[in-house]
C-alpha cells in the first residue's frame, strides 16, 4: 500500500474530533485509506443495498450496532444518520465516526445542516506524484505519467489506463450524475464532459461552452457544478486584489487528474502526447493539479488562482500564503530557456514580489537568476 499524505493531518485530526469527514472522488482510495488508518472500529458501506435500507429505515437502532463508532462509507446517500451522530457523539464524548464520501455536494449540504463545527473535514484526491516517487511506483517518462494518470486502483491492479477511464467515467455517470439531471441528458452530459476537456486550462467561457452544446448558460453552469462537486474538475480564481489595471475575473478550468484528462481528449498513446493540440494545456493541468493535491493533502486551502491583464500579461499560477505570495509559470518544453520567466518579471515588477519559479518539462531543477527552475518530476511544496 502506498502511503499517503493526508495521513499526517488525519492523525492530528483524530486528537481533536469525534467526528471526522472525509471526502475526494470516486477511486481516490478512501475506503482502503480510512480502513487502514482506523483498524479498531467497523467498516459499513452504505453502497450495500441491505445496509442502507436498514439505515433509512431505523437509523437510531442502526446505529446502536456500533456502541464504539464506526466508519460509515458513502454515507451521504443516509442522510437521516447525521442528526442522530451529532446526538450520539454530544452525549458520549468517547464516540468516534469517520464519514466518508465520494459526492462533495451532498455531503456538504448534511454537515451543514446537523454536524457543523462539530467534525473535520478531509479531501482525499488521487495520487499526488510527490506520493508515488516515495512509494518508487512513479513513471520517469513525463508522457507515460500525464496519461496514465494517479488513481490508485491503476497501480494496485495494474488497469490498462484507457481501460480504467471509460469504466470510470460510466460509473460516474450512472452513480453519481444519474438523479442529478434528467435521464433524457445522459448523453448530453457525457458529450460535455469531453467538450469541457478540450478547455483544459483554458478561461471558463460559459456562453461559449452553451453555443457549442446548444444549452443554456444556467445549465451550462449547473453542470460545471456537477462537474466540480464531484471532483471531475476545479476552478482556479483570477487574483485581482490591490490591482487599478483591468484584468481577467473569470476562472480558469482544470481537471483533478491528467489521465482521466487524456481520456476525454481521445488521446490513446503517451506518445500521441509530443505532438497533441493540448500538449502545453495538459502540462500545465498536470503542474498546477500537482501543487493543489499536495496542499490538498496537508489539510491546507489550496489558496490558488492565477493572474492576466489585459495586455496578456499572465502568470498561470499564484499560491497565497502568509508569507507573502509564490507565483509559477508553467511550460511545457523539455529545454529550459530565460524567456520562461519574462512574465514573472513583469509580475515581480508590479508586485515587488520576489519568490517565482518556473515549471517546465525537463528532468533538472535549478537556480536561475530570475528565479527557480523546477523539473515536472521535481514539484514539492
């Protein structure tokens, strides 16, 4: 098993809660995380049909099966259970729960409503690259990592890529979309996943996204929060604070995951993955989903967004901290050149900002006089 990040803030979290949540998309490794991070308690899965039937239908007696806690998988979908955890844990202060989920938006909505201030909230993503060079299970060869991809189940099983991906994206659709959005949108919706795919760290455009499916921009932005919510993708803000220059508001749009990313483009060889339209695009989801795992992990605010004016002017990303701001560029070329950096000398110009690094796709890091170069494989916060 590989370890994960996450591991160190779960544990820190454990001292303080009775209560823990833990959400992330489908695959991520939830299930096998939370089993072997909590080996004394029960394991239910609320997937299975007697186990959830029992659960909606008497949730006090349900739980009376679990005198010590328990760990509730997919307990989203048995949203009469968090009103009687919060009573449960308020009277015995030595209960434990560690709710998982694969449906941020519901989740969300139930810990709102009946557990708020009252647990701690996890996101457990797909593999970071950082945890898959520790686990020495990472690929060297840039293309064959981009389209492979970090879901665990490809390393433990050893799941030809394409193969995971076209049963991950139909499970989805039939879990997780399905009572969402109408049945007679099913294939609407599978047609815009691919078309949002093809705008990969690009500036999200709803009406364009509406002319090219022929919906409405309501619908359009509906589905983005589908999209988001059940960790398909993410959206970066624009970083507009302290600025008088008109610059770009909008967010730009990335996938959690290269893989699923090189799927949805129909790409079906690594090395297809040289010469592809959406070779610089899939490099930079792949940087920047690095940078946002790895915060993600440590039980930190991605605190992401990137930034463009409107002479073009742009850095792809920026991470907020409070030490002040790191900004990247990302690029996708294997040979490092001194023009990668004209654009964060003009941000540092503006900004007084003065920790920039470029990422870019050769296999050497190093110092530069304008900043740092840092190799694809070499991403470490």
């Amino acid at each position: 098993m590989i370890n994960r990040e996450i591991l160190k803030k779960f544990r820190e979290y454990v001292q303080y809660y009775q209560i823990i949540s833990l959400t992330g998309p489908r695959q991520s490794g939830k299930s096998t995380f939370i089993q072997h991070a909590v080996k004394k308690l029960p394991y239910i899965n609320l997937e299975s049909p007697d186990e959830r039937r029992f659960a909606i239908t008497d949730p006090k007696h349900f739980l009376q099966r679990f005198p010590k806690g328990a760990i509730l998988d997919e307990v989203q979908y048995v949203p009469e259970l968090f009103s009687y955890i919060q009573v449960l844990t308020d009277a015995d202060k030595s209960l434990k729960f560690y709710l998982t989920g694969s449906q941020n938006f519901l989740m969300q909505e139930r810990i709102s409503q009946s557990l708020a201030g009252r647990v701690g909230l996890l996101t457990l993503l797909p593999f970071s690259y950082s945890e898959l060079k520790k686990a020495k299970k990472e690929n060297s060869d840039l293309q064959i990592q981009q389209f492979t991809g970090f879901y665990p189940r490809i390393y433990d099983r050893g799941i030809p890529p394409r193969e995971f991906y076209r049963n991950y994206v139909n499970t989805y659709l039939q879990r997780d979309v399905q009572g969402l959005i109408r049945n007679e949108n099913m294939e609407s919706f599978n047609r815009f996943i691919g078309l949002v795919a093809g705008r990969a760290g690009q500036i999200l455009n709803y009406q364009s996204l509406a002319n090219d499916t022929g919906l409405s921009v309501s619908s359009v932005q509906t589905w983005i929060r589908i999209l988001e919510r059940g960790y398909i993708i993410f959206l970066l803000p624009s970083y507009h604070n302290n600025f008088r220059k008109r610059i770009v508001k909008s967010p730009k749009l990335y996938f959690f995951d290269s893989g699923l990313l090189c799927y949805l483009l129909n790409i079906e060889k690594p090395g297809q993955l040289t010469t592809h339209f959406a070779k610089g695009a899939i490099f930079e989801n792949y940087a920047i989903s690095e940078i946002f795992k790895q915060r993600v992990h440590k039980g930190l605010s991605p605190n992401l967004y990137f930034w463009k004016d409107n002479h073009n002017k742009e850095i792809d990303c920026i991470l907020e901290t409070g030490e002040g701001n790191i900004a990247f560029e990302v690029k996708s070329s294997t040979t490092f050149s001194s023009s990668f950096f004209e654009n964060i000398r003009y941000w540092e110009k503006i900004t007084d900002s003065k920790n920039s690094s470029v990422i870019y796709g050769g296999d050497k890091s190093f110092k530069t006089v304008s900043g740092k170069a840092i190799a694809w494989n070499e991403i470490k916060l």
